[in-house]
C-alpha cells in the first residue's frame, strides 16, 4: 500500500471529508487526488498536517 492509499483508508476511517483534508494539507482536491493515485509522497508539513487532522497515526513512515 502507498502512502496515498494509506492517507485515503484513513480518511475514510475517521470519516473525514476530502474538503478537511485538503484544507489541512493547504492541498486541492485535485492534487490530493493525484498524490492518492500516482504514489506522490507529501511533505513532512502536509503528513503533520493530516495527523493532526484524523487524530490517527500512520504505518506507512
């Protein structure tokens, strides 16, 4: 699983919407949607940010 993949079966699972997210990853849509598909790995900032957000860690790092 990718990190994108990961970021979006957490998403999920907190019941996040993509707005939230995007928003605290200071991301679009679109871009998120790209970073989940072609495997792009955020920058430390943007990882922070989604942490803070979902309040759940990720395995992936």
């Amino acid at each position: 699983m990718s990190i994108g993949q990961e970021l979006e079966y957490i998403r999920k699972k907190c019941g996040l919407s993509i707005i939230d997210v995007c928003n605290s990853m200071n991301i679009s849509e679109s871009e998120y949607n790209y970073m989940c598909s072609h495997s792009i790995k955020p920058n430390t900032y943007q990882l922070i940010m989604f942490i803070s957000a979902s309040k759940h860690p990720i395995s992936f790092i």
